[in-house]
C-alpha cells in the first residue's frame, strides 16, 4: 500500500499493487528510458505519451525501489501485463503531483484522477 507521506501512488498490475514514487532515481531512469536531455522534453512527453513512453514510465517508477538492482517487474511483464494505457497514464500523473501536493491542490486540472471525472 502506497505512503501517501513519501509522495507514493497505488497501481495496480496483475491483481498485484505496487507503490509508485517519483524519486531522483526513478526520475533519472525515466529521462534515461526517454532519451531526454531537458525538463521541458520531460514535460511534452508527459503531456502527450505514446503507448510505449507510457510504459517505460510506469516501469521505471514500478521499479524506483530495486535497491539491490534485481527489477520487481520487467519492461516486457509490463507489456504484456493488463495495464492499460489510461490506467499507466494516471498512476503516473498521480506520482508526479504526489510529490508537489501544494501545486495539486492549486489546480487540480492540471492532471490526475481528478481531471478525469
């Protein structure tokens, strides 16, 4: 289950819950994953994902915890897997505002569960 302290986020894989946060680590496998070299390329992806970004996303925040480097799950058990690509989209989203709550509550808006009801 998610610390809603630490910033993290529930998404469910497989019938399994795995805790998403949005850590230097995890933001530096998804630049990585993405073949970004600035924030603002971060940003117009995460505004308008493929299918593929989408997952590599999800995965590296599904992974953000793999101290001893061994992966919870793998990119293709990620692809083959029952997530759906709005179901990825929003854990992601909900990551990134976990960790700057104050902003979240300025405009919910913006991105989230919340923009989509």
């Amino acid at each position: 289950m998610a610390n809603k302290q630490r910033g993290e986020v529930d998404l469910k894989v497989d019938g399994k819950t795995f805790p998403l946060c949005l850590t230097l680590g995890a933001l530096a496998a998804m630049e990585d994953a993405l073949g970004v070299v600035t924030a603002g390329e971060l940003d117009d992806i995460i505004k308008r994902p493929t299918y593929r970004q989408m997952l590599d996303m999800a995965h590296c925040l599904i992974n953000f915890r793999a101290e001893d480097g061994k992966e919870v799950m793998s990119r293709r058990e990620l692809e083959l897997s029952d997530l759906t690509w709005s179901a990825a989209y929003f854990g992601v989203v909900d990551a990134i505002v976990a960790m700057n709550p104050a902003k979240a509550d300025a405009g919910n808006d913006e991105g989230g569960k919340e923009a989509a009801t």
